[in-house]
C-alpha cells in the first residue's frame, strides 16, 4: 500500500550533529547574567525554548536533558548519577547579554550546572546499546533507495518517472508525519534523519555504502513515542519503521553493544530554590 506522503520543503538536509563534551571554563563570558530554578509543579506549563539574547525557560524538564543539551549528546549517552536527575523536574530561567550562538549557549548551560548543581563530569567511551544501519542482503537495495547520478537542484521539477508514484517529483527533502523524501543525501544523513524523526538515539551508519542517494519511505507508524499504541492505533495500515526499511530501502535497523562516546556524571547536587 502507498501512502502519498505531505510535508515541507526542506533546501538543506537535516543533519544530527554532537558537539564533543567539555568541562565548564571560566571564563565570565560564559556565565548566565541571572538564573532562578525551583521546583516544577505538575500540571504547570512544560516545555523548553531558547530566545536570542541568552534567554532559556525550561520548565518541567529533568537535569539529565539539560545536561545532555549543554554537551550536546543525547540523554542515553549521560551515563551514572543519582536517579533523581533523571525523574525530578525542575524550572529553570536564564538570561545573559551579548551575541549568544550555540557554542556559547552550551558553555553558558554547563556553567550553570556546574555552579547550581555542583556538577563534575568527565568523558570516556564505553560500550553502549547503540542502533546500526546495514544493508539487509549485500548486493541489492529496496525499490525506494536509488543512487543518484548527478546533483539536482532544490525546488525545481524532476521528470515524473524518476519518482515512485504518489511522491511529489521535485527536487529537495520533504518530512511528513508518516515518512520522508530525501534527493542526493549521503547514508550518514539517513541515519541523521531516522535518529531525529523516529528513534531518539544516536543511530550509526555501517552500510558500506558510499555516495549520495534518493530516499524514498512511506507509510511508517512511529512507535518509538510516548504513546506507541496511540500511534499504531492512529495509522493502523502502516509499516513499523525496521519493516519499512527492509521492504523499501533494502536497509536494516538493529540494536546492538558499540563503543560510544559518554559523559560520566561524577557528582551532583540537588540546588537550592531561588
């Protein structure tokens, strides 16, 4: 069954990057100009948003999240530490001066928790259940998966035969609800896309396959959610995510021991209420 999938035009692909962790320095540029942090009370607003200008409300959100945005790693990859930083959740406004960009913003957020949590970190690797992309049989890729000869531009018309049916035939990336579309990308950025729209967890490229790619997956049901049956529930025709990479992409999706870069939480304090 094909779905026809509605999204957005994207000129650019969607790439997960992960910054390399570091200690908080000491420099006062990279200090918050004031913090306030108390409790969060359920059923108060929850969510987290940056403004320009060093601006950050967080509300609801655990410390092991903040942490892992600070460092730029996802949470599974923030390892030890008492449990309350992963189930207690807190309220947290900052604001600074300046011309503040991620790098900063980062540097600011690690300071905070350094001085407001007496947070001590360092990095090792270890081995971590981590997601691999392989190819499913050597040799032979799925219907959806086509090597792309020669670059094409973004938002202009490609010939209609070039597109499976029912996929919008211009050039560019298009993310829906229920897959993707994707012109000349590298298989790193397909993991990239698959980690930030499905999985949630780092997702390493190990198919050996080089050069750039038209990508083409439709009807997916996202059970990597909150509410993984809401979902299937929702889309009751459609693929889970490892069915609709073999059957389309010719592509597996497995979880298995890989070394992986983690930040070690050495030691941190609950903070006192301002």
């Amino acid at each position: 069954m094909r779905v026809p999938l509605v999204g957005i035009l994207v000129t650019a692909p969607l790439v997960l990057l992960h910054a390399t962790p570091q200690q908080p320095s000491n420099n006062t540029a990279d200090t918050f100009d004031a913090v306030s942090i108390r409790p969060y009370k359920p059923g108060d607003t929850a969510g987290y948003r940056e403004s320009p200008g060093g601006r950050i409300v967080s509300e609801g959100q655990t410390i092991v999240g903040l942490l892992a945005r600070a460092h730029g790693v996802r949470v599974s990859r923030v390892v030890d530490g008492p449990q309350w930083m992963r189930s207690e959740r807190f309220v947290i406004q900052t604001t600074a001066s300046g011309a503040v960009d991620r790098t900063r913003m980062q540097a600011m957020l690690r300071h905070m928790l350094a001085d407001r949590f007496k947070l001590v970190t360092h990095m090792e690797q270890r081995k971590m259940p981590t997601y691999v992309l392989t190819i499913d049989r050597p040799g032979r890729l799925g219907p959806n998966l086509r090597p792309r000869a020669s670059p094409c531009e973004p938002g202009k018309p490609l010939p209609p035969d070039s597109v499976p049916r029912g996929i919008q035939p211009i050039c560019g990336g298009f993310l829906g609800r229920t897959g993707l579309v994707q012109f000349g990308i590298p298989m790193s950025t397909l993991a990239g896309l698959l980690d930030n729209l499905y999985v949630g967890e780092p997702i390493v490229d190990q198919t050996g396959l080089t050069g750039t790619f038209d990508v083409f997956l439709t009807n997916v049901v996202n059970q990597w959610t909150d509410n993984p049956l809401q979902a299937e529930a929702a889309a009751p025709d459609a693929l889970r995510l490892p069915v609709a990479l073999e059957d389309q992409l010719g592509l597996r999706l497995e979880r298995r021991p890989e070394v992986a870069d983690v930040v070690v939480v050495d030691r941190i304090e609950k903070p006192t209420e301002n």
